[in-house]
C-alpha cells in the first residue's frame, strides 16, 4: 500500500507550532527560509511505512499520517534520530512536546504555494486510485469488481466500515443457524433412509460432530471479534475528528460527531468485556 501523504490541514496546524524552528533540542535552524522555501522535513514518528523507522504494525494509516505522529527536523537531525535504539518512539514525543510548548502561541504561518507542494502527493495519489479502479481494473468489465472510491470522505469511509461489520454479522448468524440445524437435518436423512436415530445412542457426545457444531466459534469468538472491530473503528473516529477539530474548530457537524463518538467509546471503556 502507498504511503498516505500529510493533509493540508494537519502540516498548517504543526507548522504553526514548530515556531519555524526544528524540533530537535537546541537546534534553532529554520525550517521555513527567508524565500518561503521549506528547508527542512516533516518527519513521522512512528514510520508511514513498513521497514521504517520505529514502524508500528498495530497502528493504522490515518494514525501515521496524523499531527501527534508528525514533527519538523531539519535534514541533519532527520538522519541523527534514525538512530532508534537512542531516539524511541516515546523519545521523539517528547521531543515534540517539549518543543511545541514552547510555541503554543506562535502565528508562523508556511506560504500556502509551499503546504500545496507538500500534500500534492496526496491529491494525485487518489487521482490515480480512481482510474485504476474505474478504467483499468483488471475485470472492469465482469460487473464483479468492488469499487475504491478515492473522493469518499471519512465520514462515507467509516460508515462503509460499520456496514461491513453488520454485514459479517448477518453472515456469521446464517452460518451459526445453519451448524444448529445440523442435527435436524441429519435426523431428516436418516428417516429417508429408514435408520432408527437410537442407531447412535450410544456414540458418546464429544463424538457426535453434527451436535454443537462449532460451538465456540459462533458464540465466543465471533461476539469477540466483532466487538473488537467495532471498539476500534470507534476509536479511530475520535482519533481522525479530534485532530481534524484541532484546525477546523468552527466545524459544529465533526464537533457533534466526535461527542457522540466520544460517548460510545467511553461506554465500551467503561463495559466491554470478553464473552468467556
């Protein structure tokens, strides 16, 4: 999967904190020149990317191109804390935090011409997304292929997700119904064939297949996994809105929908647990 580039939106927000100095401690190099060139990179704390840096493979896409994962070094410090045994994950936000606390009140501003450059990335990466999907999908013309939709919002993607969810559920249920019935049915073909169901009385239970079929898959794991899907897709929503709301904060649509994302993560925090 291609890396995801930085929002427009996130880069104005930490450039407005890094008070146009590297992050790094007791380097005050510019990262902004008297040109309104950007002299220096954003970097990622946690790698964007599998083989990076400090690469965390339980985290996810939106995480890694987020503001608290995002922090301005000039080249030089870039390469020194490649040195992950010295600079941690836990190292560089700190370094992150101590730096933009000094700048809280800062109105650096980055030239918009040079914030486009850095996300034009992004903006042609979706562009290419929606012609591979819709002019050359390898079976374009099946009427099979599954749509990528690169204009979606975040909204129409996290609610594509939750359908998912309610529609593995759905199949999950058929396929618990029909292990259940399992014993009906087979009762069903022995009667056709004229073979007394007594036949079997004396096979032991833990022998009888056709009983509790998969019983602890449909009623421990299942409940289990899709809670922990739902638990998660949950909280990447309030992750995603509260970084947007950090630059958008007059956005009274995402603040009610964070409230509301924020409440249903409270009450799994509060009552989730494991069915055992």
């Amino acid at each position: 999967m291609a890396r995801l580039a930085s929002k427009a939106d996130t880069l104005r927000a930490l450039f407005a904190r890094s008070g146009n100095q590297c992050a790094f401690p007791g380097c005050t190099q510019s990262v902004v020149n008297s040109k309104n060139k950007f002299i220096a990179q954003v970097c990622h704390i946690e790698a964007a990317s599998e083989g990076g840096e400090r690469f965390n493979a339980a985290s996810n896409d939106e995480y890694r191109r987020s503001y608290d994962n995002l922090v301005i070094f000039c080249y030089p410090h870039h390469i020194e804390t490649d040195d992950t045994d010295e600079y941690t994950t836990e190292c560089l936000r700190k370094i992150k935090l101590d730096h933009e606390q000094q700048f809280l009140k800062s109105d650096f501003k980055i030239d918009e011409a040079e914030l486009q450059k850095l996300v034009s990335e992004m903006q042609l990466y979706w562009s290419n997304i929606d012609r591979l999907n819709q002019v050359e999908h390898y079976n374009l013309d099946s009427g099979l292929a599954m749509e990528v939709n690169g204009q979606a919002s975040f909204d129409e993607v996290i609610a594509d997700a939750h359908n998912a969810v309610s529609g593995i559920e759905a199949l999950l249920n058929r396929l618990r119904e029909s292990d259940e019935a399992l014993v009906e049915d087979l009762n069903i073909l022995l009667e056709l064939k004229n073979i007394p169901e007594s036949t079997f009385t004396d096979v032991p239970y833990y022998q009888k297949t056709f009983e509790n079929r998969n019983w602890e898959s449909h009623n421990l794991g299942t409940p289990n996994w899709l809670l922990s899907l739902r638990i998660a897709l949950t909280h990447i929503e309030v992750k995603y809105l509260s970084e947007y709301l950090k630059t958008n904060s007059n956005d009274n649509s995402a603040r009610n929908k964070l409230d509301m994302a924020k409440q249903k993560l409270e009450s799994y925090a509060v009552s989730a647990m494991h069915v055992d």
